[in-house]
C-alpha cells in the first residue's frame, strides 16, 4: 500500500510539473493581431494581408530588456534561385523579394550556410530572408499571456505588467500569390567571430502571412469564423 502511495505521489508531482510547463509562457514569443493558430504547423498566421505582428518579451537572468533582438522574414515555400516575386513592408521598409533579401539561415552573418549553432530549419530554412534588428520599449508593458493558447489577441497593456511587446505594421499584398513570409523571433550570440543565434521563440510560437491564393470554401469558413470569434469576443470582454 505503501509503495501505491508513493508511486500515485509521483505520478501527481509529475503531472503538476508537466502542466506548469505546457502553460508556461516562453522567454520570447510573436504574434498577429486577429491572427489564427494553425495546428498543423504550430504557427499564427495572419487573417488579412495588412496586419500587425508583435514581438513580445519576459526577461529572464539570459535574456535582458535590454538585449538587441532580430526578427527574419523568410519566403515560404523554399527558394534557392533569386527571382522577382514581388515585395512587402515591414513597418514602412519596402523589401524587394528576392532581390533584398539573402539566402541561407539566420542569424544574418558573412557565412550564410547551416550550422549546429543557427536558427533551427524548422521546414523554412534554407531560403531567401530579410533580417529587422530592434529593442523593447522598457514602456510597453503588458499582462503575460502564452500566444499559442491566445493566438491572435494581441498584448493588453498593464502598466504593472511583466511582459514587453513591440509592435510592427506588416503588408504583404504585392507578394506573389504563391507566396508567404514566415517571422522567427531571437537574440544573436558572437562566438570566435561566428555569429550564432542565442535565445529564440518556440517555433510553435512564430508567425506568418496568410495564404495568398484563394483558399478552398471549408479553409475561408474556417478563417473567417475563428476572426469573427475573435472580435466577438473582445466586444463582448470590452463590454
């Protein structure tokens, strides 16, 4: 009875340590505003071709507020042959695609190729991308909240709250229809001249551009009812 006791102990520690850590919210995360989870991909994808994307921020003793910290925009699906395929703007920066952008794996450095210490494949690299360095605004703060669970809220402002946001206006509507861009979010290390990427957001916690093609009638039913209940709902909590 005994040895069931303590083994029905362990058990309950377990599932109580799992659980925190599923609903933990991570060091670095982004999201859209209005945006929708995609199970499949474990991404927030964007409802509309203008959109805002959000970096958001819960410093720890390795990642700092003070930190400098990169957002990739990358050309889904793969390319590997420089093209013109239109262009988007990432908070007013007009980025010709492919011709401003550059092929590899992120972080940006002098040598482009893969290597244990970069930004995971993750199904999106090696590719052509565009890389944007910014900081935290130490004023914009909000209550924490895990984007995978909230996919599409956005942060809520709190002047006591612990988490930083930083938010950019993105627009993908002369992008070639066949075409998305995928956002991943990290911080650079500089090791023996090598430039590696440090802390980075799960990559069930990145971000990308809807579908441009039109989308099958059940896909379009399904968007437009998750940004419906969306928006109803934050009259309904606004109200």
């Amino acid at each position: 009875m005994r040895r069931l006791r303590n083994l029905l102990a362990g058990v309950a520690a377990a599932t109580t340590l799992f659980a925190g850590a599923a609903y933990a919210e991570p060091t670095l995360q982004l999201d859209i505003l209005d945006g929708v989870y995609d199970t499949n991909t474990e991404t927030i994808v964007a409802t509309s071709d203008q959109f805002t994307l959000y970096a958001l921020l819960l410093p720890d003793q390795d990642t700092l507020l003070g930190d400098t910290f990169y957002i990739s925009a990358a050309l889904v699906p793969q390319t590997s042959t420089s093209t013109d395929l239109g262009s988007f703007t990432f908070n007013g920066t007009t980025i010709d695609v492919t011709a401003d952008m550059v092929y590899g794996v992120p972080p940006l450095e002098a040598n482009l190729a893969f290597d244990a210490n970069d930004l995971s494949k993750h199904g999106i690299f090696p590719t052509y991308f565009a890389e944007f360095e910014f900081t935290f605004d130490p004023n914009n703060t909000a209550t924490a909240y895990n984007t995978q669970d909230d996919a599409g809220e956005g942060p809520t402002p709190d002047p006591n709250g612990t988490m930083y946001f930083e938010d950019f206006l993105v627009d993908v509507s002369n992008l070639d229809g066949d075409y998305t861009i995928h956002f991943d979010l990290y911080t650079k290390d500089g090791v023996e001249g090598d430039i590696d990427r440090d802390e980075f957001a799960p990559f069930s916690h990145d971000a990308e551009s809807g579908p441009r093609q039109v989308p099958e009638p059940s896909t379009l039913l399904l968007l437009g009812t998750a940004a419906s209940i969306i928006i109803a709902s934050r009259k309904k909590n606004k109200g």
